[in-house]
C-alpha cells in the first residue's frame, strides 16, 4: 500500500476509506491483538513455571527452596496472626 490514509480531520473533501485501506487497517489491527495476547501469554506462562520468581535472585532462591508445606505453614501462621489483631476484644 503506497498511499497515505488519510484522516477526516486533515482533508474536508475526505470520503472515507478504500476497500485496500479497509483490508489493511482490519489486517493491523488483527496483528496487533495477536501480539498482545501472545505477549500476554508468555508473561502469565513465566508466573505459572516460577521463572519470573527464580530470576529475582535471593528472594527467589528462598521462595524456590520452599515446600507447599511450608507455604500451608506461612500462610496458617500470618492468617492466626491477622485474625488475633482484628478480632480483639
């Protein structure tokens, strides 16, 4: 595609798009979704698979050598504890 699109704002006497400019703009937008959701995929597979965590350095070599045990033991000791400061009497 060769020609500029144009838009109604630049040129009064505007009459709209092209079937090709209609094509393109439909085919850009397309490829841009699919970018983004494969970007969005790569991230959220980075979360699942724990690289994003291990690349953290100490704090991720600390979570990684943590069980689920342990986080079921984390998590039931910060629960108790939150628990005891909003439920005083």
């Amino acid at each position: 595609m060769t020609k500029k699109i144009k838009a109604t704002e630049q040129s009064p006497e505007w009459k709209g798009y092209d079937i090709d400019e209609l094509r393109y703009l439909q085919a850009y937008a397309q490829a841009r979704l699919e970018i983004e959701k494969e970007r969005m995929l790569a991230s959220a597979q980075s979360l699942y698979s724990g690289t994003a965590i291990k690349k953290s350095g100490i704090m991720g070599r600390i979570l990684g050598s943590l069980t689920y045990m342990d986080y079921a033991f984390l998590a039931f000791k910060i629960c108790r504890k939150a628990y005891s400061i909003f439920h005083r009497h």
